[in-house]
C-alpha cells in the first residue's frame, strides 16, 4: 500500500514539475537576443500618396514591410507571390502588422490584374498598395538606406523593415559565424530580395520575429536593448 502511494506521489511530483522544467528551459533561449539594428532613422511617411479608397494608409505604429513594384508589376509576379506566400502568410495574424506596396500613379488597372495572381482568393486585408508620382515614390525611397537604386520604372526586387516609429530596420553586421570565425569584412543588411528564397524565408522571416518580440517586451516592460541575440540566429542562414 505504502509503495503504491510512493509511486503516486512520485508520479503526481514528476507532473507539476515537468511543465515548470520546460519555462525553465525556454527562457533563456527566448530572452537571449539583440533586438532587430537600427539601420536607418526617419523613413519618409506616406502623406502623399493615395489608395484608390477611403483608407488612410500609414507606416507610423505598424510594423511595414515596404515593396515597389514599378510601371510593369505584372514583371514581378514571383517577387510578389513569395513575399505573400513566405511572410505576409506568416505574420499576416500578428497586431499591426502590414505589407504595402508602393506603385506609380496609372498602374491601378495593372494591380487589379495583379492582385488575381497573387491573392490566389485569400482575404489579404493587411496588404496595402499605395499610389504616387514618380517624384514622390523617389523621395520616398531616398528616405531608405539601400545598396541599390530603383530602376527606370520605379521598381526594385528588394523589400524593407519599416517600424513604428518609421525607423528601417536591419543587421548592421550580417556576416554569418564561418565569416566572424574568419575575420571577414563587416557588412551590413539593409533590405532583402524578393527573389533570393533563402533571404525572405529564412532571415526576413527570423528577423521581423524578432522586432515583434522586441514590442511584445516592450509592453510587458521586460525590454533591454543590452541583451544579445542567440549565437546560432545568423548560423540559420549559412547555406
């Protein structure tokens, strides 16, 4: 009888400690991170550009991945079906998070077609597409630090972190753990291209998960911009 109740005991014990063990275990890996760097301050807003509705369109207090798809979107369709399929997708459920499209003024007939491609019938209501002169969607991406330019047709395949307080976001130091072991020369990430799978799947997505972990911190008052990202962040990216 004694041992029947020891077991029991010893069962029951080994139960309440076991889910206390695994918090244990995940709080260091979930607390142990930089947040997402600073690349870039004062991103211009959106004042000047229109919907085509009755939206009020904004970068402030969202969370923004910012994209132009120039005079001809319909070149870009694979640009625009990963970036929905591999991170609007993904963070499309998460507070304040949004993707907008900036587009020159005469291509709304062009985005209609567009969006039959690209929405596939989903609901994609944190999917904006903005509309401007072409003096304005250059001042706007003046306003980006970039390692390229928009091209003749006021698009690009690389794709921006906007925060909410209109601050690009990015790595100021993407060198992976092979080129740190090295001493490689430091280089910076200031956008990630449409194309390149890797880039969007693996440390876009990673990255945007950290921002929304920095806020999430923030609103519990637990941030500290001192603790540093896990080793192995950029080791996911090394293929």
């Amino acid at each position: 009888m004694k041992k029947q109740q020891f077991k029991r005991n010893a069962v029951l014990g080994i139960l309440f400690f076991l889910p206390v063990l695994f918090l244990l275990f995940l709080y260091p890996s979930s607390h142990n991170y930089n947040p997402l760097d600073v690349v870039n301050e004062n991103v211009r807003e959106l004042d000047f550009f229109n919907t085509g509705s009755n939206k009020n369109i904004q970068l402030k207090d969202h969370i923004t991945v910012l994209g132009f798809l120039g005079n001809q979107p319909e070149n870009h369709t694979i640009a625009a079906l990963n970036l929905k399929e591999l991170v609007y997708d993904k963070f499309k459920g998460f507070k304040k998070f949004q993707v907008i499209i900036v587009m020159p003024n005469g291509t709304e007939v062009d985005v209609e077609e567009l969006k039959t491609k690209v929405n596939n019938y989903d609901e994609v209501k944190f999917w904006h597409y903005v509309f401007g002169t072409p003096d304005d969607i250059k001042s706007l991406y003046g306003s980006l630090k970039s390692h390229s330019n928009l091209s003749e047709n006021l698009s690009t395949e690389d794709i921006f972190i906007i925060d909410k307080d209109l601050n690009q976001r990015g790595r100021l130091d993407d060198r992976s753990k092979r080129e740190l072991e090295t001493d490689q020369p430091n280089y910076a990430l200031y956008s990630y291209n449409c194309i390149d799978i890797d880039a969007i799947k693996n440390k876009m997505s990673e990255d945007i998960r950290v921002l929304f972990t920095e806020y999430r911190q923030k609103r519990k008052g637990n941030f500290d911009s001192t603790k540093r990202r896990a080793n192995d962040l950029n080791t996911k990216n090394e293929q």
